[in-house]
C-alpha cells in the first residue's frame, strides 16, 4: 500500500447479500436433495451418502458406483490451478496467505498487509476463482496504536458468504453476520463459519483472560454464548457445533468433547465423540484411532481403518466418504470401494510442480494445498481425473 492510500480514511467494500437457491434434482447416483447449498456444496452431495444407506458402516465410500462424474459441481475433471499471488504478499514466509477454500473447491479466499508506514498499516481481503482470477473483497486501514489481532478471511461452500476478522477487534461479514458491537481489545479466536453461511462461532474476551467465552451469531439475528467452551467444527447448517469443554459449569474430565445446539440452548458433554471437528453432516468425525488406523465416528457405529503405515486424516468429504490421508509424508484419497490411492495418480500435476495437499471438497472430487513452484506463496487447486471414482 502507498504512503497516499494510506492517508485515505478507514475503507470497507464488500459484496451485496444474495439470495440463495435451491440445489434440486438427482445427484448422479445419490437420492435427489432440495436444500440451501449447490450440488457440490450438499452435505448429502457426492461424496456423501452412498446408495445403499446413511451409516457410516454401510455407505462409507460409497462414492463411485454409478458414474457420477466431476462435472456435478462445474469441475473440469483433470484441471489443475497454479494459484500464485499477483503483489508482495509482505507477511512472514510461514503464515498462509490463503486463509480459507470454499466448501466446493471452487475459491480461495485470504488476506494480505503491507509493512506499517509511519501510524497504520493495510489489510487487504482478497478471493481467488478460476474463473474470475482475483478479486479484491475489502481494505482497511488498521491503526497501529489501536488493538489488533492477526487478520483472517473465511468463506462458505459456494463463497457467496464471506468474514474477515481485520485487526482493529471488528468481525465483518457480507451476510449479516457481523457482530453488532465489539467492545475494544476484545480479541476473536478460533473463528468458524457454517458451509450454507447462515452461522459463525467465535471465542472472545480479553486476552489472556482467565474466563473468555464462545459466541454464536447467525444470519437471522439470534445469538448464543458459552462460558469457556471452545467451538472447532460446525455442521453444514450452522445449527450444531462440537467443541471443547473447560468444565466451568459442570463436572467433567477435561478436556471433553461437548455438542452444542445453540438455538435450544444446552450443550451435550456427555457425546462419546472422540475429537471436536465434525464433518459438514453435522454426525461423522475422523479421527487417527491409533498410529496406523484411523477412526470415522458416529453416535452408533464406529468404523476403523488400518493404513497400514502410520497416517494422519487431513480432511474429508461432507459425510467422510472420501478422506484425505498423509501416510508418511506421502497423501491417499481413502473411499471403501477403492481403499487407498496416492493423490498424484488421480490428479494432473503440471512438470516442475510439486504438491502438498491440504484439503478436499465437500463432494470429494477437488483437492487443494500447498504448489512448490519457482514462485513463492504458490497454492494449487486440482480436479480429480474422470474415473477417480469408478
């Protein structure tokens, strides 16, 4: 940013609030779904329940007999997306320009500042699309003497909503999920927006604070809060939320998974889920079940699997069908038909580009990550081929 932007006053732009629209019709070989989300976007899209049931034990993976292809959701199957930033990223080389991708694989959002010139400093939130390129969502100037906190940007499944925290203690939001008013040096942790982008979680307080607490807002007006519990995860439709109890108000073995429904007002510490990050289902957790055998949960039924080799479950599609893997610093898409594949045998990786994937769609077929290029802060976005799935 120039010495003469930074003199303009405090800017915010955003986008106007659309209406959403239904996702109808068949979803290749899974049962027609009418809901808020987009094809892709649909906890009950590919990548979601198979034919055969809704169970983890009994459709898991399920994603591949029929046919249903990568152009369910706009893909190309095949493509593969260099991501690479078009200015001076001008933040430390180990913190992620790229803050969020969209739940269809089909946008990255993130954000940028520029080195402080003499009282302020800028922060700029910006979005990627394939087929829109770059697009910049907002700037704001953020006063060095004034309280700030890391910047974040984070987006819903089809990126029409889209939050930032900025550093001046403001959530900001292009849907209404702004919070109405933040009291100064409040700080905002561990924020989560909901896939349909009707809901958002944050912690807050002061920091260092012994007692903070978790807020809950969501595009109508209602609120809700915790005391001390965090929230990591929440389902597609904002309406459950899994977290971390610290044991303020009840008695517990901390720390202790808790399910909380805002709108009815109770959080369950009592659920057996193993881990806070639920799947956009809003039911199935991941989880590494020991060195070499990862866990996928449900309130009846626990699937194992053995990886053979140590592994780590990275993401996962919105029921868990599809599961990104790292075994030993190499990366597995996991379904039940197929079992294990490396990545790089199901994508199109470019000559002179190496990958380290980091996430997959809701509906299984897109994979994103980190691109080592000859540019620096590069990101990749990879279609999975065709037949991935048959």
């Amino acid at each position: 940013m120039t010495r003469s932007l930074l003199a303009y006053p405090r800017i915010r732009s955003w986008f106007q609030p659309k209406s959403w629209h239904a996702a109808l019709g068949m979803l290749g070989f899974f049962p027609p779904v009418v809901g808020l989300l987009p094809r892709s976007c649909d906890p009950n899209g590919p990548g979601g329940p198979g034919s055969g049931g809704s169970s983890v034990g009994a459709s898991a993976g399920d994603a591949g007999h029929g046919g249903s292809s990568a152009g369910d959701g706009g893909e190309t199957p095949g493509a593969f997306d260099v991501i690479e930033p078009s200015y001076d990223v001008g933040q430390p080389a180990d913190q992620r320009w790229i803050t969020d991708w969209s739940g269809d694989g089909q946008t990255a959002v993130g954000v940028h500042t520029n080195p402080p010139y003499e009282d302020a400093y800028g922060a700029f939130f910006v979005s990627w699309n394939a087929a829109r390129g770059w697009e910049l969502q907002a700037k704001v100037r953020v006063e060095t003497d004034v309280f700030n906190e890391p910047p974040t940007h984070l987006t819903n499944c089809d990126a029409r909503v889209k939050v930032w925290r900025d550093g001046t203690g403001w959530i900001t939001s292009n849907a209404g999920l702004g919070v109405p008013f933040v009291e100064p040096g409040l700080f905002h942790d561990d924020l989560v927006l909901s896939e349909d982008g009707t809901a958002l979680t944050f912690r807050t307080g002061i920091r260092d604070q012994v007692r903070p607490w978790t807020e809950w807002h969501d595009t109508s007006g209602n609120e809700s809060s915790l005391l001390l519990d965090t929230v990591y995860s929440l389902s597609a439709d904002g309406l459950t939320a899994f977290g971390i109890s610290s044991c303020y108000t009840v008695s517990c073995t901390y720390p202790k998974t808790f399910r909380w429904r805002p709108l009815e007002g109770y959080a369950d510490i009592s659920t057996t889920a193993p881990t806070p990050y639920v799947a956009a289902d809003g039911e199935t957790i991941v989880y590494n079940y020991n060195e070499t055998h990862l866990g996928i949960w449900q309130e009846d039924s626990l699937d194992i699997i053995d990886c053979v080799d140590a592994c780590t479950a990275i993401a996962w599609s919105s029921r868990a069908q599809v599961l990104l893997v790292n075994r030993n610093d190499d990366f597995f898409i996991w379904t039940r038909p197929h079992g294990f594949r490396r990545v790089l045998d199901l994508i199109n990786v470019p000559a002179g580009v190496a990958v380290w994937p980091t996430g997959v769609s809701l509906d299984g077929w897109t994979i994103t990550g980190d691109a080592f290029t000859d540019a620096p802060y590069a990101n990749f976005r990879a279609t999975l081929k065709a037949d991935a799935f048959q």
